[in-house]
C-alpha cells in the first residue's frame, strides 16, 4: 500500500473508532511494533536508495507522529466521557441569587416616596469638618449640646481643619444651603458614626435621613403635613405617632416624633424643628426673608418597627439567616 492510501484509511479508522478498544485496535494495525502497516513501510526503508529513503522516510515519519496525536486526541475525548446532553423537559433549577439588605431596600423605599413629594435626593460626605457637623449648626466648641454626639474625631495630618465621622446627616444643610438658593427641599440619605455604647436600639454606625425644606413661607404645619403622608405612605393609614417638644441647637422650636409599637411602647424616630435663625445666618441667609423646616430620622429604627425587628446590631450581624429572610 502506498503512503497516500495507508493514510487516508487509517486516519477513517481511527476516527471511526468508537471506544478505547477500537482506537488501540487501529494503533496495533498501524503503529504495531511487529504487524503494523506503517511500521512495515519504516522497517522497509534499508533496502532503497539514500534518494528513497530520504523522501519516503520523512514522510512515514511524519504521517507517524499524525497518526500519534490523533489517537492520543481521540482517547482523550474518550477519557472526559460522553457529552451531557441537555434535557429541555426537566424542570429548572432555581439560581441562589443575591439581594438588596433589608436597610438598603427601606433606603429606596424612602427615596421614592420623597421623590414623589417633590423632594430632591442629595448626599453628603461621611468624613466631615467639625464646621458642618457642629459650628455652623449653631453648636460651637464650648456648647453643652455637642455632649448629644458622642463623636469619632479624625486625626487630620492634612490641614488645620478638625476632622471627624459625621454624627448626623444635618452638616448637609449647611453645604446645600452654601450652595443653593431658596426655595427647595431636599432629603439626604446617608451613614452617621457616633462613639457611644450599643443595645438594642443604638450603633455606632447607622443610618439617618435628613430633611430640609427652605422658603418664603414654610411653617411647622408643613412638617407636620409631610411627615403624616410619608408614614402613611411608608407604614400604612393605620400608624400611630406623636410629635414630642425638645431640643436641637439648630432648631427653635424642636420637636421629637415616636411611633407608637404594636406592644403599647413609643420609640422615638426623628429630631426636627423650625431651622434656627443663626444657622441661617451661618450659610449667608436673610432670615427675614426665608424660613424653613428641618428633620432627621432614624432609617434603623423605621426599619426594625416595618420588620418588627427587636434588635438594630442584627442589621450589621452579616447573619445570613437573618438577611434571607428579606
Ligand atoms: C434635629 C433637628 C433638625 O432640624 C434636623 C435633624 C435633627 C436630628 C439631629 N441631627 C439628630 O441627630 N438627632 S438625634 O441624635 O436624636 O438622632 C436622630 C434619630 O437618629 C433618632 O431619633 C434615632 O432614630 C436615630 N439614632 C440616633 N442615635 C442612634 C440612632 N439610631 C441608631 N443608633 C444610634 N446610636
């Protein structure tokens, strides 16, 4: 048999082969040390001319290490076993994909119902200057009240400037109002830091939702009106809560609103009031001119009273049977 014969029927055999045994079958016909096809043509070799051997040598050989790769390629196909077929009959799997956090998904909940009130959603940073966070909000060095945030400061290697984790969401006031003109209102979600001890219903890293609305006319009525339609909108018609006369420097009046538990007891969520005149005078307001409301909420606590969650560290556990649940 010629080269060009011998080839082509055993690279046919060997593709045709349809298990291990087959595929071993043909080397032994082609390969064999002592039988085989090519091999007889190698061995033949030593009675032709240096001209023959030469051609016809380098093309046995050549055809050889073929004929090699092949069968080593076919017994390997052999090895990874037969192709899975896919069964479009069988039913699907369900995929464990991953989800929002219970707070992350109450974090949208409250954008959207600010948006749909005419509220913009702005943010503000979480490392802040002792300025925004305290000074301009009327709470200077010596005041009593800054005992009311317990603070992480930040050592600043930078400038002059004292740095420190914002303890509430109220330094954007000032920033939005140093850069815009009234009227407006907004709302800025965002983390809040605070240095004190934990329990059920205090972190030391959680979530607040500021508001501020600024303009010719705003009154204390227009906190009240907002307020009750994001409850209800966010709670239901049936929520129950009360507003609370306190104390914030940057408020005259303050006020505190609860919410009333299913067990009877009030939880307090938010400090508000009417913004203060020298907060005013801080961003370069006329406050005869302008007059406005301002609140800040505790997105934890909205939380765990929707949820019914007795304990706010379950929040930041990273308990993934607690987060599931959601
Ligand atoms: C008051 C008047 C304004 O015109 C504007 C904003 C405010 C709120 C003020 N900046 C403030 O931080 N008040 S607060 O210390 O009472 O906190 C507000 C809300 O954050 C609380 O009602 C509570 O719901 C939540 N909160 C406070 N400390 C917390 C906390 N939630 C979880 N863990 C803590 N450690």
């Amino acid at each position: 048999m010629d080269l060009t014969a011998l080839k082509a029927s055993a690279i046919q055999d060997i593709e045709r082969a349809n298990n291990t045994q087959e595929v071993e079958a043909a080397r032994v016909k082609y390969l064999g040390r002592k039988e085989g096809e090519l091999t007889a043509i190698l061995r033949g070799l030593k009675d032709m001319t240096p001209e023959e051997k030469r051609t016809l040598g380098t093309a046995a050989n050549e055809l050889r290490q073929e004929l090699e790769a092949l069968i080593e390629k076919k017994l390997a196909a052999f090895a990874r076993g037969p192709r899975t077929r896919f069964d479009v009959t069988k039913p699907g799997k369900k995929l464990a994909l991953g989800h929002a956090h219970p707070l992350t998904k109450i974090d949208t909940q409250i954008r959207e119902i600010f948006s749909s009130l005419n509220f913009s959603v702005v943010e503000g940073p979480e490392l802040e200057e002792e300025r925004y966070n305290f000074d301009a909000l009327n709470i200077p060095g010596w005041h009593p009240a800054r005992d009311m945030w317990d603070t992480f400061w930040v050592k600043n290697e930078v400038s002059a400037k004292r740095m420190l984790m914002r303890t509430h969401t109220s330094p954007m006031q000032v920033r939005y109002m140093e850069a815009h003109k009234a009227p407006f209102q907004i709302i800025v979600p965002g983390r809040t830091f605070r240095y004190e001890a934990t329990d059920a219903s205090h972190e030391i890293n959680f979530y607040q939702v500021e508001g501020l609305v600024v303009g010719p006319d705003v009154t204390l009525a227009n906190f009240k009106f907002v307020i009750e339609a994001f409850f209800k909108r966010f709670f239901g018609s049936e929520v129950e809560f009360r507003f609370r006369p306190s104390y914030f420097p940057f408020v005259e009046p303050g006020v505190e609103v609860d919410i009333r538990l299913p067990g009877g007891r009030w939880l307090e969520v938010m400090g508000a009031g009417m913004v203060h005149r020298n907060v005013f005078d801080a961003v370069k307001y006329d406050f005869r001119n302008v007059q406005g409301f301002a609140f800040g909420m505790g997105l934890d606590r909205l939380a765990m009273i929707k949820y019914g969650i007795p304990d706010i560290r379950l929040f930041y556990s990273g308990d993934l049977r607690f987060t599931k649940q959601f």
